[in-house]
C-alpha cells in the first residue's frame, strides 16, 4: 500500500461509509515524519526529554525522549537507546512510522486499534502505544489564567488557514449566530503564519501566505459578505508569552477540525480555564470511545452544521460557571501527568527506579535527588523546563551537541 497519502476525504465529512479498518489504515497513510526525514528539515526536528537518563548510588536508569524524527537521530546516535527509550510522534491521528521506537504517541488509547495494527504489524508486538502526543506535554504553569483578564472575547481561536481546519465552518456559524441570536459575537483568531500582515486599520492582509490558506481565507470573507472585520478580529500571529491573555480573555475557544492530531490548542485553553467547543466528530475514528476533554471542560457540538456550532457557543458563553476546564486539566493533562501516564506504561520503569509507585514518578525522592546531583536540578524543574538545554532542543546539530553530553555522562563513545 502506497504511503504517503493525505487523507484528505476524512477533513470536510463527518462521516464515511468505509470499514473501520478501512480508515484506520487511510489514516496510518500518512505521518508528518516522512517530512522531517528529509535533509532540509532535519533544523526542525525536535529532541524532548521528559524524563532524563539516572545515575545514582550505584544505580542508573535509562531517560526518555520523544520526536517526529526519531529514525533520523538513532541513524546518526544508534547507542542512544541504550541510556534513552525512544517515543516517536507522528504529529498527526497516525500512529508514527519509525522503526527505531520503542513507543508510540497514538494520541488516545483505542485498544480495537492496537489490536487490528499488531494484526497487521506483528513485528511492532512489544511497542508500548501511549494515549498522549507532543500536545500534552505543555506547561499547566506557565500557560495559566492571568488574573488581571476580563472576558472581552466571546470566541478565540488558534489555528492555521489551512482546509483542515474548516474555517469556512466557523464563518457560516458566525453568520448562524447573528441571524438565530440577533448580536455579532466578538471573536478574534490567530491565524500563526509570520507571512500575513495586521495592517493599522485592524484589518489583516494575508496575499503572501500559502495558496491554499488564501483560497480558504477568500471563502471566508465571501461568507461574511466582504467584511471579515465586522465578525473576525484576525491576529497573523500571536506570541507563546502572550496567548495566556488572549485565552483568559475569551468565553470559549472553538476547534472546527474533524481529523488532525491532538490539538495543543485544546489543551492550552483548558489550562487557561476557558471551556472548549469541539465537534462530537472530532478524531472519531482515531478515538474511538476515548474523549477529546475530560469531565465539564466544555462542549461537543451534535452535528456538523454552522446552526448546531452556533447553538453550542451560545449555550456556553450564556453559563460561564458550569465550566472548570483547568481543574479538570490539572487532574488529566499537564507534564505531571505526561510523564506519569509513560512511566506507568512501560515496565522498566517500575522494575528499575527505587520505591517506584504509579502515578507519581514526579514525587519520587530517588528520581529527584538522582536529577540534582546529574543534571543540578531536581526533577521538578527539569520537567518543566528550567534549563532547556538539557531538555529540550531543536535542530541535528544542538541535537547533536545535547546527545553528545548525555554521552560523555553515562561513559558512551
């Protein structure tokens, strides 16, 4: 079966009369690691260490890191996997192609799946496949409620221009709202491409951005009668340090995706305690009973229809205090959990680490003196970034530089 394949049939249609196996295997077609095996993107590949390799009184423990270019780096460093377990992200609802992995991101646990891909690849028998992707290794403190925030923004939305993410969607929804409701809702979106350009009348010019952006951007403004501004405060690109303010400010964020991967947008709203609007068939086939959110962090819109998105925003700006999307989060999601949910799947961590206990490798006394005389920070804050360059890195060559420390740590030439 040829690969490669964008599955493009699945991202305007909330339904399909395929098998599910079917599917399953369109969706396996395709892995953004194809992209970043190839030379000119190997300055993009990503080297995330949640959890570093140990070293302490007399016992030493293997780290773990994840990327969507795990092939490409133990091509380069095959000793690595002694002192790391290699997590491959796919950055998609794919489950990841390298061969290299120890473990997969899969984004949510659908064991029907698993099964039907060993049937498959039975050489993959022994991959541990974890319910989680890049999106949620995020920072719970750092993107955080801003207290100073009032809710000037009826609906926020981050998001590339591209078809997958049916902004056209949004558009008609804002349109339904106005003539159901009777008011304009405020709603501004990032569009996050450098490329664009806010011009000084609010309005945003985005003629450079890539073609298939402009040709939704058009429909768009076709939508909204000429006038994007009257409904859409369009941003081309907001900084990370400033996105906690703009979801503080907001009564809800709106994803109008039905297949991409996780979504760290979803996350980063929940984390801001701002509830979420998703379609009920966002990532269905990839899920399969698996939820996009926990508990009451927001609302799963019936039917793919502007009239039913239009319906769900309205219920949920109209009852601000049935929402507690961060509490929810920091019980679900965060990088506690992160490494928590790894840890507990693969069994060499309980075998290997002292008074090892589920569900808190990030309180373990042995984990965390281990990471201080290592790496001089405790396990804290190496999990949540207080010195990036020995956890998180981007590009071969400091990926390079990193693995070669690692290397002169643990006695690897």
């Amino acid at each position: 079966m040829k690969k490669g394949i964008w599955p493009s049939q699945y991202f305007h249609k909330p339904d399909s009369d395929k098998p599910i196996e079917q599917i399953w295997d369109d969706i396996d077609n395709y892995s953004f690691e194809e992209m970043y095996a190839k030379e000119e993107k190997h300055k993009d590949i990503d080297f995330v260490i949640p959890l570093p390799p140990l070293n302490y009184r007399g016992k030493k423990t293997k780290g773990i890191f994840y990327s969507q270019g795990v092939d490409v780096i133990l091509e380069k460093f095959p000793r690595l996997r002694e002192i790391f377990f290699a997590v491959a992200n796919s950055m998609f609802a794919s489950y990841p192609w390298a061969e290299g992995a120890d473990a997969f991101f899969c984004c949510y646990k659908n064991e029907k799946r698993e099964q039907y891909y060993i049937s498959k690849h039975p050489e993959r028998k022994g991959t541990y496949f974890l319910p989680l992707q890049d999106a949620d290794y995020l920072n719970e403190y750092y993107m955080a409620p801003t207290f100073y925030a009032k809710k000037t923004i009826d609906v926020f939305c981050v998001s590339t221009a591209y078809p997958v993410k049916n902004m056209p969607m949004i558009a008609r929804a804002l349109k339904a709202y106005e003539q159901k409701y009777g008011r304009i809702l405020k709603v501004t979106y990032a569009v996050g491409s450098r490329l664009a350009k806010r011009l000084d009348d609010g309005t945003m010019d985005y003629s450079a951005m890539r073609f298939d952006a402009v040709e939704q951007l058009d429909r768009v403004k076709e939508i909204l009668g000429g006038d994007i501004k009257k409904y859409i405060d369009f941003y081309p690109y907001i900084e990370y340090k400033d996105l906690a303010k703009y979801y503080s400010s907001a009564k809800c964020c709106v994803l109008a995706s039905l297949m991409e991967g996780k979504n760290r947008f979803i996350s980063e709203a929940m984390s801001c305690n701002t509830p979420v609007i998703v379609f009920k068939d966002f990532n269905k086939y990839a899920r399969g009973n698996y939820p996009v959110f926990f508990e009451n962090s927001g609302e799963y819109v019936e039917e793919y229809t502007p009239e039913a998105l239009a319906d769900t925003i309205y219920k949920v700006i109209c009852n601000p205090l049935k929402y507690e999307p961060r509490k929810n989060y920091l019980k679900y999601g965060g990088r506690k959990n992160f490494v928590n949910t790894i840890t507990d799947a693969i069994p060499y961590f309980k075998e290997n680490i002292p008074n090892f206990e589920y569900g808190r490798i990030h309180e373990n006394v042995w984990v965390d003196l281990a990471c201080q005389i290592n790496y001089q920070l405790g396990f804290h804050d190496f999990l949540y970034g207080a010195n990036p360059a020995v956890s998180y890195v981007r590009g071969m060559d400091r990926i390079s530089s990193l693995i070669e420390f690692y290397y002169s740590r643990f006695g690897i030439k």
